[in-house]
C-alpha cells in the first residue's frame, strides 16, 4: 500500500522514498534544489508565458517602430510598413432617410519605395503604366500641366511661357536656373528649357535617367512619356516616398487589376493596392447644394484650426453648408494599418496580417430636416418662375430676373423643410474636378461668376428690403404700442396727400384714393398711403422694437455657415450706416418709408421665414436643419429637442387682428394674392415689391411670405425673386410648395 500522500514526499513512488526524501530537503544538495525548481510543472508554465510575451513584445515593436529598418542582406525580402487609412465621412440623408452625401469605398493604387535602382524603376513604372492603360484606369500626373505629349507629334508647353518658366525655375520643383547671356540650354545642365523638346531630353537624359546618351533607346518617346510622368509625381512628393509614404497614383482600381497586382507583387515591386472613399453627391443633392455643401481639401488656415484634433495636412473637409459646419461630427477618426511590399533594398522583415492594426471609425451621420420632394418642387419651381417673369416683358418689367431663394419651414419646431437658392451648384463636381476637365470649367465658373453668384446661399446670406411684406410687422408695433386696436384702425386713403414734409401718393389710385381702409383691407389692398400713416401713429421706435422681437434684422441662428444679420430701419441704424453727421438725424419721412418696408430694412429670407411664423404662432422658432447626428450603428448623438419655441408676449388680439388681415390678402376681392380664395386650406399672405434704386433700367425685387393653414397654422414660406418686378409674380411657387406639403395635386 502506498504511503499517505499527505505525510510523504514529492517522490512518492520511489523504492527508497524516505531517504530520498532527506537528501532532496538537505542543505548540503543545492544542485538538487534547482532540479526540483526545474522539475515544477509550474516554473515550465512561466517560461512558456514568458516566452510568449517576448515574441508579441517583438512584433508589436516592429510593426510600431517601422519593420523596414531592420538591415538584412538578402537579394529580395518582404517587408511591412505601415500606412493611414482615412476614415469614411458620415452620411447626410434627409428627413426621409434619403441619402444625399456620402463616402463610397474604393480602392486606391499606391507608389511606396522599394529600393529599386534606376533602371528597374523605370521599367517597372512602365509596366505600370501600361496595365493602367490597358484597363483603361484613369491616373494622372501634373507633368502634364506643364508639358504635355500628342503621340506622333511629339512634346509641347501646355502652358503660356512665363508660367512654364516660373515652373521650371521653382527651386521645390525643378529647380533650373535662368541661362547667363549668350550661353545654350541643353539636356545637359541644369538651365530653363525654351522648347518643349529639350526639357524632353533634359528629362529622358538627365534627371530621371530613362536612356543613356549615345546608347540605343530601350523606349519611345510615348513609353519615356509615360515613366516620366510617374517620375514626376515621385520627384514632387521625394520625401514622403522615400520615407515610406505611399503616393496615391490611381482610384478605382478594378477587381481584374488588383488581382494581377496582388498575385505578381514581385513584378511590381513598391505597389500597394489599399482602401480609401471618396465623397459622393446624389443626383438629387445639387438641389440642395446650399444646404448640403461640398467637401475638398483641407486649406491652411483650416489645417491650422483643425491640426490640434488630429487632422493631417492632406484631409478632405467640408467647405460649405452642412458639410462645413457639421465637420466635426462627420469626419471620423484614421486608422493605421500594415502594408506588405516586396523590396531590394537589403531589408528584411516579417510580413504582418494586414488584417491587424487600428480600424478607422466612420464619421457620424446627419440626418435633415429637408425634406427632399418638397425641395425639388421649390427648386424647380423657384427656377421655372424666374424664366417665365424674364419671358413676360411688361412694360414694368425689364425681363431681367435672374435669382431668387425660397424657404418653408415648420411653424411648430423651426425644422426647415425646403431651403432652395437659385443657381446653384453640383457638389459633385467639385469632387471631379481632377479627373474631369469640364468639372474643372464648371467649378471655375461658380467659383468666379459674380454677376449669378451660384455660390451664394441667398437664403441665408443675402439681404433683401423687404417691400411690403413687412407691413404685418408695422401693424404689430401699431397695435401693441395702443396706436390702433383690433375695432378701431380705418384710416383714409385720399390718393395723394402732402405730410411729413414731402408729397405722397397711393400706387392704386394716385388721384382719388381707396378712402376708408380698416387694417383689414389696408393690408389685402397693400394701400401705401394706409401704412404711411400707421407709421406714423405708431412712432419709429415701436415699429423697430417690435421688428426685432419677431426675428428681423437679428441672427436666427440657424446651423449653417455665412449667415448674414441684415439691418433693421431706426435710428440707430441710420446712424451706424452714415457717417455724415448731417445725414444721421431721423425725420419723420423715413418712418414712413420704413413703414412700408423700404429706407435701411434689409432681411434676410431666413429672417422673413421665421417672422411669418412668429405671425402665425405668436412664438420664434430657431430655424434649423440638423434633425439628429447618429453613429454608423445608429447611436443618438443629438438631435433638435434643445430648439425650443419662445414666446413673444403679443397680446391674442394684436395676433388675431394681423391674422385677419393677411387671410384678407388671400380672400378679399381686391386682395393681392386672391389666387389661394379658393384654396383647399385657408393661407395667411402677403405680397411685396421691393424698390432697388435702379428702377429706371431694373426691375423691382419680387417678395411673398404666407403661412397655412391660417386657422391651425403648420407650415410657413418666404420667398424672393431678384428683379422680379412684383410680388404678386412670384406666388406659384409658393403655392406649389403648400400643394405638394398638404398633398394636393399640382395646377397648372
């Protein structure tokens, strides 16, 4: 029977296992001390462990510390390196989830140094080059630019002469020095070429080595072309090639290149095959590219702000609109990943999964509040009015409309609906600028016309008089300062009358006048002579108290870049705009053109959008068009719940009397906008037509803002069309807007 495990020694099985239990315990048996430590299954455990650890300490270090620098001597080795991989920007969808901006994935045909001599270089770019073509893979260099090449016809200057010297002068370049008097520029130094054939030869010969003097051609000049133009991109970038930086050559590299590339890496050696997006307009997007914007690359004041959050020199980040100022939410954060080449340079290394590394983490999502069948039919319907006012040339139409913008937002909440500017621009092309060359003219054209100024958001960051249109906000400051009340507000209209110092007269009828006007019909009849007086009852400095508090001439605040504050009519305005203190006393005349919209009034459409809310509901919203920023897995980031309407302090009966009398305009028979009299839902409106002082040879600004329905409001519009004579001009397209919104089939 065996002896108790519990007494015994380790030795338990032993013959003799009481003595050899003493010797192992003795003091005078070290040797035999190790053995036992030796012997632990547990001390086996810690160095496996330990040796594991090592081996991943080892090859975390290489990758980290770059793997390329390790010396080695064999003729061909494998290396790893490791390379940025941009994250994918968010998506920008609208309301309905429709997606108008995003990141497509694509892959990407990278350079990096492999230690190739001249020689192998060349002829590997060439082969390169000619698979590129032959797949018919668009890659492009900036040689070209510069010196350009017609097969059969030979090399020629692609640009004027002092550009093409100040090129080949530029000590970052090129780097050639103007010839001294009387001394001839060939191949062979380092002088301004004055023909396209000898900075040709001066490349062939001499700076990249593609032939040797006196020697027979391996190539023609097409093929010495072709290495010369990848050449060039790797002189421009010397630095980040030789330190490893892949350059990019080509996008879009497709499955049947990747695959050739992949399987004969030893025959390309140096090329990389990676991943990368591209930013991605839909069709849809260019009518909303104000809203939207566009992305590009980073400029230097940008990288400046930006580089303390990470950005690197060569990002793509917005430019405009929701692009530019949800920049921080959309772009994500870069990845690092390992990448594998095949080098003669007499380095070696292990080859890392490229699998491992840090993954890039998409940018978040933005989803508007534009809702994009309402913003094609403003956008249409902005465009096809313009054209129709410019093809009715009137007598008081000089058939010069040429831009407008228009707005609707939701009374409710500020959610902007539709927020159209026209012209406007495709963001796509921005993006295929370098590639496509009538892309380039296109964006030439937005970024330099400034007569149509494509660029400009005219919703947000023109600003307007705004005619007649302000009138609802005189009769506001009228009624609240206790000038009127709701039952007391007739006021005579003789037709031409002499006040204030200066001779006024009614539009309609100069001569005999409208006589008694209620507040009521002197909005629907948009009677001047009947605002002058209101005006004047109400005093300049109840109508600028009032205008501010519902929302002119102060910043909305909506979430877009550029917004323009515009100017309120009063005395301090007077003042701020001139500087002769002659010109800067308030006289009682310009109440009365302020009373009317005109003098120093200047709003934006925004202004007016959210004013004729405040109209409807008593209440300012803050206009908005970010409904909510999510994670690619779909994690609220935020969203528009802080944007919460603010009361206005106007009495019901100042609110019911204005309503009244802009569902007037609408119904009452001489209403300016008796188009919607029998409209499905009651509208609120008004018309305006805005003077520009350049009556004699322009026509007037066209202006209208309405909401609906007017006895349960929901939906508010403004809208404005440059040089569109009148008001009254420019109501179908809202019309067409409050159709599509409450789901009525379209009129002609």
């Amino acid at each position: 029977m065996a002896p108790d495990l519990k007494n015994e020694s380790y030795f338990t099985f032993d013959k003799n296992a009481q003595t050899e239990r003493f010797r192992a315990d003795s003091p005078d048996r070290p040797g035999l001390r190790v053995y036992k430590a030796l012997s632990s299954r547990f001390t086996v455990l810690a160095i496996v462990f330990i040796l594991a650890g090592a081996l991943i300490f080892y090859n975390t270090a290489a990758l980290q510390l770059n793997a390329s620098s390790v010396a080695g001597i064999a003729e061909s080795s494998g290396i790893s390196r490791q390379m940025t991989v941009h994250a994918p920007r968010g998506d920008i969808l609208d309301i309905n989830g429709i997606p108008l901006a995003y990141s497509r994935p694509v892959s990407v045909l990278y350079l990096t140094y492999a230690g190739l001599d001249n020689e192998a270089m060349n002829a590997m770019l060439l082969d390169l080059a000619q698979v590129l073509d032959g797949y018919q893979i668009e890659w492009t260099s900036k040689l070209s630019t510069y010196l350009d090449f017609t097969p059969g016809q030979g090399p020629f200057f692609a640009r004027e002469w002092e550009a093409t010297r100040f090129w080949q002068t530029d000590m970052y370049l090129l780097g050639l020095k103007e010839p001294p008097d009387g001394q001839v520029s060939d191949y062979t130094n380092d002088l301004v070429k004055s023909t396209a054939g000898d900075l040709f030869e001066y490349f062939l010969y001499n700076r990249f080595r593609i032939e040797e003097p006196g020697q027979p051609r391996r190539y023609s000049d097409e093929e010495a072309y072709s290495i010369m133009k990848l050449r060039y991109t790797l002189m421009q970038n010397n630095w980040l090639f030789t330190n490893g930086t892949p350059l990019e050559i080509a996008r879009n590299i497709s499955p049947d290149v990747i695959s050739l590339i992949n399987e004969q890496n030893f025959r390309f050696r140096g090329v990389v095959i990676g991943q990368d997006s591209t930013r991605s307009y839909a069709t849809e997007a260019s009518l909303a590219s104000h809203v939207i914007g566009y992305s590009g690359r980073i400029s230097s004041s940008q990288y400046e702000e930006l580089k303390p959050l990470g950005y690197a020199p060569d990002a793509m980040v917005g430019q405009a609109g929701i692009e530019l100022i949800a920049e921080r939410y959309l772009s994500g954060r870069d990845g690092v990943k390992p990448y594998n080449i095949w080098s003669v340079a007499n380095e070696e290394g292990t080859f890392f999964s490229e699998s491992i590394g840090k993954d890039p983490v998409p940018g978040y999502d933005v989803r508007l509040t534009l809702d994009m069948p309402l913003q094609k039919v403003a956008q249409e319907s902005l465009a096809q009015t313009i054209a129709d006012i410019r093809a009715n040339k009137t007598a008081q139409n000089f058939g010069d409309a040429n831009a407008g913008a228009v707005v609707m937002l939701d009374v409710r909440t500020g959610a902007v609906l539709a927020m159209a500017s026209y012209p406007y621009y495709d963001p796509n092309d921005f993006i295929g600028q370098l590639t496509d060359e009538s892309a380039a003219d296109r964006v030439e054209t937005y970024l330099t016309d400034n007569v149509d100024k494509p660029m400009l958001n005219r919703a947000i960051q023109e600003i307007y008089a705004p005619g007649s249109t302000f009138k609802p906000a005189t009769a506001v400051a009228a009624l609240e300062s206790g000038a009127i009340t709701p039952f007391s507000n007739t006021i005579r209209c003789v037709g031409t009358e002499s006040f204030a110092n200066w001779t006024w007269r009614c539009l309609e009828y100069p001569h005999g006048g409208h006589g008694n006007l209620t507040l009521s019909r002197g909005m629907a009849t948009s009677c001047n002579m009947y605002f002058y007086h209101l005006g004047l009852l109400a005093g300049i400095d109840a109508i600028d108290q009032w205008a501010g508090i519902l929302g002119l001439g102060e910043l909305t605040g909506i979430d877009l870049p550029g917004e323009a504050r515009g100017y309120r009519s009063g005395r301090q305005t007077k003042q701020l705009l001139r500087s002769n203190p002659a010109d800067q006393t308030w006289y009682p005349a310009d109440t009365c053109q302020t009373a009317i919209g005109q003098f120093d009034n200047s709003y934006t459409v925004i202004q007016l959008a959210t004013y004729t809310a405040a109209l409807a509901t008593g209440k300012r919203v803050t206009p908005h068009l970010i409904d909510s920023i999510t994670t690619s897995e779909g994690v609220l980031v935020k969203d528009a719940s802080d944007r919460v309407p603010v009361d206005l302090g106007l009495s019901p009966a100042t609110l019911t009397a204005v309503r009244e009398a802009m569902v007037a305009v609408t119904t009452d028979v001489e209403g300016t906008a008796r188009i919607f009299k029998d409209f499905p839902v009651p509208v609120a409106a008004k018309t305006g037509t805005a003077e520009t002082g350049f009556e004699d040879f322009s026509s007037s600004n066209g202006l209208f803002i309405a909401y609906a329905p007017a006895d349960n409001p929901e939906v508010a519009i403004a809208q404005i069309v440059e040089r569109g004579a009148w008001g009254s001009n420019t109501i179908g397209i809202a019309k067409n807007l409050f159709e599509a919104y409450f789901g009525f089939e379209t009129t002609p």
